[in-house]
C-alpha cells in the first residue's frame, strides 16, 4: 500500500489549524486597545493626570485562559456589575460590589481573581480596606460590622456595631488602628486592629467636627483623617486622634463644590481626590480646598463615569476609580514630577 504523505501533512496542518481557529474563537473576545493619549489638561498645559485602562472583569488584569475553559469558558462570574467601593494595596484592588453583594479581589501580580462573601458572611459591602500582612476589613453597611478575611480569603471574624451603618473603613497601621464611618450615627469610630473600641468622634449638625450622613474616610501618609461629610457637601481634616482641623467644600454647581460627592482618596503629594456622583467626574484639589483640576463627565467612553463611587490611589501613584453604571474600574497614573509638589 502506498501511503501520500504530502496528503496527509496537509490534512494534519489544516486540522491543527481548525483547531486553533476554534479555541482562539472559545476564548474571550478582544477588547479595543487602550488609547495611550488620553491626558488632563489639554495641551498645551503640562499633562498631571493619564488614563491606563479599564477593569470590567478578570480578563481585563491579564488573565490567561487554561484550555478547558477556553473550550467550556469559567464556571464563575468575573464581571463587576455595580462596583461601588475601590481600593489598592501592594497589587491587590478589592472591588465592593453592591450589586453582587460580594467584595472581588482583584491579584493583579499573579492575575487571578477571588470573591470575598459566598461564605455568607457579608450581606451588602460598601467598602473594604487591606493592611501590609494581606488581612481585608470589610464594612458591611447591611450587617452592621466588619467583617475580617485572611490573607487566603478566609472568613475570620467581624466587630459587631449594632444599629450602625457602616459604608467606609479606612486603617493607621503606625497606630495599630482602624477608622469606620456610621453613615446613620454621623461619627467616626476608631478601634484596633483587634477590635477594641478606642474612641469616637463627630455627631449629627453643620459646626466643626461634626458631621451630616458621611460617606467616606481615607488616611493621608501623615496620619491625618479625611472624612467627606456627604450631606454638608465638605470634606473634613482631623488629626489621627480626631480633633478637628480644617474644612472646605460646599453645595454648588460650580468647579470646586459639590452636589452628590461619593468618594474621596488623597496621593502622595497631599493632593484630594473627590467623585461627585451628580457630576459624573473626579475632583481635584490642594489641602486648602481649591480646585485644581477635573476629570469626566457622563458617559461611557474612556475617562466618562456614570455614578461613580469609591476613589483609591496606591503606593506609585496610581488612581482607581468605581465607576458604578458602566460596571468598571477606571484606572489613572498622576503624572509626578520628580522632586516637585506642583498641582495636578
């Protein structure tokens, strides 16, 4: 028998071809190239703010299919449907999602995602927060409590607050503290990392120092205490033992006040991120309270937010924002100049 083996290598060629065809078409469908160019300001001022991209889901950190899910797909849903709350560490962004009423955590070193709830000890998480040994503090808005996660995204414990609502922790880890904001009881508490109450600070009214259905709280580098003061339409500066400092904001449709702010986040050179959800944008100012810039408006194109929530900015710099209707993270790089404390 006389076998053709010119036919059958290209029987086999046409096979492997086919066959690679297939898996690249199982596998997730390509999203359009970031822009590399997408800059605040406009020139000609020096650009101080660039977008880097957007996170939709686990693809969007460089995820790598294996083949069995290239041919079957996942068997677990990584897409983020109403983000609300943002925050980065060391590589790590925990995303509290409000609709899927988990907090997804986001490796975006080894590329993997794992979700922080299906134990059922969350019921409606608004913002989560992680220190230098990997541990993950969760305000539970819906369980009044925070609820405590290991390193390997194991439940570990929650500090009860009873009739609270709490919607935003921060930490001092140089103080071996923890600051949660009771959005119905308008105050601040801080308590240790093993949960001991330490002290509490603030009270319902417009005076200093206290507060009006707050939203939001963020330690600067020098332990200072950034709370934005939701319903007063401020944000508000306290030392790390609470006592008040300074103020500015108010209630406006101008560049620099606020009409629905959502989150706020400060960089390493003290400048103040704040989101203002009626805006749709990202504001930002120096410790004075002027405003130096702004980013976005509705919509859904790159550098747009529709609702947006949560503000975090990591240890190099870069701004994640949870931009809630459009069901992503937008992530941006301050463009800093070195050995400068210039304005954005």
């Amino acid at each position: 028998m006389i076998v053709n083996t010119t036919r059958l290598s290209a029987y086999a060629s046409v096979v492997v071809a086919l066959a690679l065809m297939f898996l690249a078409s199982c596998g997730p469908p390509p999203r359009p190239p970031e822009p590399t160019d997408l800059f605040w300001p406009l020139p000609p001022d020096l650009p101080k703010i660039q977008y880097v991209k957007s996170i939709y889901n686990e693809d969007d950190i460089g995820r790598v299919y294996t083949l069995k899910e290239k041919l079957f797909g996942k068997d677990y849903l990584d897409s983020l449907t109403r983000p609300y709350g943002v925050h980065t560490r060391r590589g790590i962004m925990l995303v509290s999602d409000i609709s899927r009423r988990r907090v997804l955590l986001f490796d975006l070193v080894n590329k993997r995602l794992r979700v922080l709830g299906d134990d059922g000890a969350i019921t409606t998480p608004a913002s989560a927060a992680t220190d230098l040994s990997g541990t993950i503090y969760v305000a539970d808005t819906g369980g009044s409590k925070i609820a405590v996660y290991g390193p390997d995204g194991a439940y570990r414990t929650a500090y009860i607050f009873k009739g609270s609502r709490l919607v935003s922790v921060a930490l001092n880890e140089a103080l071996g503290r923890v600051y949660a904001v009771d959005r119905e009881g308008h105050r601040v508490v801080a308590f240790g990392l093993d949960g001991r109450h330490h002290f509490e600070f603030g009270g319902r009214g417009s005076a200093d120092g206290k507060f009006n259905y707050p939203l939001d709280i963020t330690v600067a580098a020098n332990g200072d205490v950034y709370v934005l003061d939701a319903g007063n339409f401020r944000v508000q500066i306290f030392s790390a033992e609470g006592r008040f400092l300074s103020k500015f904001g108010s209630v406006g449709d101008r560049p620099g006040m606020f009409a629905n702010p959502k989150g706020i986040a400060v960089d390493s050179e003290g400048h103040i991120y704040v989101t203002d959800a009626a805006f749709s944008n990202l504001q930002i100012f120096d410790r004075e309270g002027n405003v130096l810039l702004f980013i976005g408006q509705l919509g859904p194109r790159r550098g747009d937010f529709h609702l947006p929530g949560g503000v975090s900015i990591d240890e190099n710099d870069r701004i994640y924002v949870a931009d809630q209707m459009n069901g992503r993270v937008q992530v941006f790089q301050y463009l800093k100049t070195q050995g400068s404390t210039s304005t954005p």
